[in-house]
C-alpha cells in the first residue's frame, strides 16, 4: 500500500539544467536582435529575433515538462509516475518543428515567385550571429549516452531530443542561410535563398515526422521489441517451472519500462519469485547471447 510508482522521476534530470542555459540563451539573443532591429531598422534582424522568440517559446515548454514533471512525480494521480510528460512534451515540439518546417517551405515558394530585395550584408551578419548562439546551443543539449550500453528510442530523453532538434534546424537554416546569400551576393544567385529554404523545410520535416513516430509510440504504449521480450521470457521459463502465458511490456519514461507478466505455473508462486528470476541487467545477461545481431539493434 506504500509502494510509491515515482521510478527516481522526482529526480532532477541532466537535460534540465542544460535546457535552462539555451532557453536563457536563446531569449538573450532574441532580446538583442529584436532592440537592434527596432533602432536600426533591420528587417533581417528583426524577422530573425521574431523567429528566435518561436524557438524560445518551444525550448520553454522543454523546461516546464522536466519541471512539472519533477515536482509531480509522486502525484498518487499518476499510475506510473511522470515519466510520459517527457514524451508528451517531445510530441508537442515535433508538431511544432513539422509546422515551422511548413512555414519555410511556404516562405520559401513565395519568395520564388516573388522575389524581395535582400540586405546582404546584415542578413549574413545575423546568420553569423544565429549560427554561433544555436551552435552553442547544439553542444550543450547533446544528448550523452553510454554507447557501451544498448538504448532502444523508449530509452531516449525525448524532451531533451526535441529541445536539441529545435537548435539543430535553427543552426540548420542559419547555415543554409550563409550559404544562398553569399552565392547570391557574389555570384547573382537569388534563387539560392529560397532554395536553401526549400532544402531545409525539408530536412526539419523528416527530423520532426521520426520524433513524432518515436514519441508516438511511448503515449500510445506501444509493446517494447521482441527482442527485449524473449530476453524476459526466456529468463523466467529457465527453470522450467514457470511457462510465461502473456507478457505485456511498455515504456512509462525515459529509461523506466513497466511490465504485466502472467505466468502458468502448478502451484502458486510471488511476484517476488518471478522478479528474482530476471537479471537485473538482464540487457547484458546470457540470454541475450541468443538473439540474432538484428534482434539486438531492435533494442
């Protein structure tokens, strides 16, 4: 009746505090470019920190998921925790990223069959400016996993993911950016600047579909790999005193699976019993000498 269904989620994640220092970043330089663009009447610097402030609007919904869900961990309203306000939040910012990705797009068409005079110079110096902050930002939302482990995308700090491909499309476009208005500028390429802006639509809208799709699975609690499956079943039937009748396992966070195990057996047994039986590094466990190299890559 004590047994509490937090899973460590009250703890502070590593990608909090990383959030916390590109959403400040982020509204730094949006402040910068928007106070410049008003006093010098910049267009370029001023659609630039209007457009940094959408990205600081998302990268703030990254920072309130880790904190709601932190202080919510131990809600007795949540079956099996807060771990899916990672998810939850890594669903929201991938429909914003897909629309952002539209946006271009649809700018970038427009502007083929419209073309507007660009002021190099300036457009360059905030694309400088806007590669630098996001590059900045790249690093420190890298997402460090143990590559002597196997991580299946259930695993993924997905929140952490979402803040990380905001940055990443920003310093995407920037970069693209730098590209098409120096091939313009030196070489009379306009079309460049929408071209760029075509390619990199396209790019953040196949990032954004895979963090739907991955996201996707965890809400809609998708069953976990076959492979991580028989790993348990193979570990609680190898005794031979237990036959396992259905096994149900899912994601409920990142890193936390939760699992509904039935078993027949010919004489009454404990959870306990059957908890005993699996490794608690079963990833690592001799059973997972028998899956095939693509069964491993499935988790």
């Amino acid at each position: 009746m004590g047994h509490e269904h937090h899973f460590g989620q009250s703890e502070p994640r590593a990608g909090e505090a990383r959030t916390r220092i590109v959403v400040f970043l982020t509204a730094a330089t949006m402040v910068v470019e928007i106070v410049a663009g008003l006093a010098y009447g910049s267009m370029a610097l001023l659609a630039d920190g209007l457009h940094m402030a959408s990205h600081a609007s998302a990268l703030g919904l990254a920072l309130i998921a880790y904190v709601y869900a932190r202080r919510h961990a131990r809600d007795g309203r949540f079956s099996f925790g807060t771990g899916k306000v990672n998810s939850l939040a890594g669903f929201a910012s991938a429909v914003v990223l897909a629309l952002f990705a539209l946006m271009m797009a649809g700018e970038s068409i427009h502007r083929f069959l419209e073309p507007v005079p660009i002021a190099f110079n300036e457009a360059i110096i905030v694309a400088f400016l806007g590669l630098v902050v996001n590059g900045l930002s790249v690093v420190i939302l890298r997402d460090h996993h143990d590559h002597g482990h196997h991580h299946s995308a259930h695993d993924h700090d997905h929140n952490l993911r979402a803040a990380h491909l905001h940055v990443v499309a920003d310093a995407l476009t920037s970069l693209l950016a730098i590209f098409a208005l120096l091939a313009a500028k030196h070489f009379g390429a306009v079309w460049m600047d929408p071209a760029m802006g075509i390619v990199g639509g396209t790019l953040v809208a196949f990032w954004a579909w895979g963090l739907v799709k991955e996201t996707g699975a965890v809400l809609l609690d998708r069953q976990a790999p076959a492979g991580i499956t028989t790993v348990i079943e193979d570990a609680i039937e190898s005794g031979g005193r237990f036959r396992v009748a259905d096994l149900h396992l899912w994601s409920i966070g990142p890193g936390y699976r939760a699992a509904v195990v039935s078993v027949a057996t010919p004489k009454p047994c404990t959870r306990q019993e059957i908890e005993a039986l699996i490794p608690d590094d079963w990833l690592r466990s001799e059973f997972m000498k028998n899956l095939s190299e693509e069964d491993k890559a499935k988790i």
